[in-house]
C-alpha cells in the first residue's frame, strides 16, 4: 500500500545568481499576481508633495502624518515613507535655526517664554512637566529636538502612583490602615482642579498651590472615604489639628488683629 500512494512533489527552489539565494516557486507567483484586484492608485498632488518635503525631516514622521491629517489628505504611513524615498534629494534638509529655541539646551516653554517650570502642561496629551534630564534628545520623533536635554513629562496617574507608594510607607511606618488605590485616588481628585477649602486652581508645581492628600480625620488612617485632595498650603494649616482647636486659633486671631 504504501508504494501505491503518490509521492509528494518535491518543492522547487530556484537559485538567484544577484542576491546569491534561493526562492520558491509560490514567492514567484506572489509577485506576479502584484498588488489585490481592485487596487488603485492614487497620483500624489502637488500641495500633499509639498507638505511631505517641506516637514518630513524638520518636524518628524508623526507630525508630518498629523498635518496632512488637518490639511485633509489621506496616506498611510508606507506611502508617505515610500514618497520620500522616492524624494529624498528634494526634501528640505534640517537646519540649526529649525532647532527649538533652547536655554543651554533647555527647550523653552513657548507660552512663557521662558524655561520650563514643574507643572506647566502641554496641550496634545494634558501631561505636566517634572525636569530637565541629563540625556541628549536624538530627534527620532522629532528632529527639532536634537541635541536638546530630555525632558521628564507625567500624567496624572503617574504622578498619583508616585503619591500613592509613599503614603503606604508612611502608613507601615505609622500603623495606620490603608486601602486606597490608584484608581480610587484618580476618581475622587477634583475635575476642575479646585481646592475645596481657598477655591483656588491647584498646580503640581511643588509649591503651596500643589494638590496634597488630606487625611480627614487625622485619627484614621489612609483609608478609602477619609480622603481628599487640597492644596499643599492648606494641609499645611490643617495638619492633624482639630475643629475645636482650629476653633480656637481663628477667635485667638480674631481677638489680637
């Protein structure tokens, strides 16, 4: 029986003398058949040219994909990168006047004018800004970038992973109870940003208008329903004292003003 079943038909390979390699005889027929039935292609027009030429290696891939987005073109990454292949000796080259203005290689907040602080934020992601680092940019993402210090940005998440890890070290430290979560903290931090106790915007800027995690009831540990988000200032001027002795304090100030 087993003479009687048909051998199967050995695959041919077929050598390449260019490329010193072999290929099958399917990879053949694959780029016979070329593109799928029904493909057309689109003739580049003059403005989506020029926009690719013009940015592609001043302000990256990316941001060059997003402005032919809002100009109302089109393209999937492969032909954009594949256009300027095709371009590459008409593209406008990157200049150290398309660098961004830089402080020693510091970038420059371009709402202020001036150096970056702890908490400004940037518009495309709501990320707030937390230091200058040692490394040097390479520009992959955006070539205006290059040779400019790194910059650490965080999300508020981030920030609260951060708050939450040392709080639950104190808590260790202290004895106290702790249940809270990130996802819990995220949900209770106001939307607005505004300090329930002075009604004043808070900023993560490490100074007293920062957002600080406020025990309550300074007899309760850190604890989900015993928390709130106010301002460093006026956690300061809380701090684990009562309303009796806060009471106390503002008739003291009251009486000697």
């Amino acid at each position: 029986m087993a003479d009687l079943k048909q051998k199967k038909k050995p695959k041919l390979l077929y050598y390449s003398i260019l490329s010193e390699s072999t290929f099958s005889e399917s990879s053949i027929m694959k780029k016979k058949t070329g593109r799928p039935k029904g493909f057309k292609i689109v003739p580049w027009s003059k403005e989506e040219g020029e926009i690719v030429l013009k940015n592609y290696l001043i302000i990256g891939k990316q941001n060059t994909i997003q402005l032919m987005k809002d100009s109302g073109f089109k393209r999937s990454d492969g032909s954009i990168y594949n256009y300027t292949r095709r371009h590459k000796d008409s593209m406008t080259q990157l200049s150290p006047e398309d660098i961004y203005p830089n402080i020693d290689g510091k970038r420059i907040n371009p709402k202020t004018g001036k150096l970056f602080v702890r908490g400004d934020t940037r518009e495309k992601d709501d990320k707030f800004f937390g230091q200058y680092l040692k490394d040097i940019m390479t520009g992959k993402i955006d070539p205006r970038l290059t040779g400019l210090l790194e910059e650490r940005w965080m999300s508020l998440k981030a920030y609260l992973l951060g708050t939450i890890s040392r709080r639950k070290q104190r808590a260790e430290t202290k004895g106290w109870d702790f249940n809270l979560t990130n996802d819990y903290l995220l949900d209770i931090f106001p939307k607005d940003w505004i300090c329930p106790v002075f009604k004043i915007k808070m900023r993560i800027n490490g100074g007293d208008n920062s957002p600080s995690m406020d025990r309550v009831d300074s007899t309760k540990g850190y604890i989900q329903g015993n928390i709130q988000w106010i301002s460093y200032r006026a956690n300061v001027i809380k701090n684990n004292g009562t309303i009796e002795e806060h009471e106390a304090i503002i008739k003291y100030m009251k009486d000697y003003s």
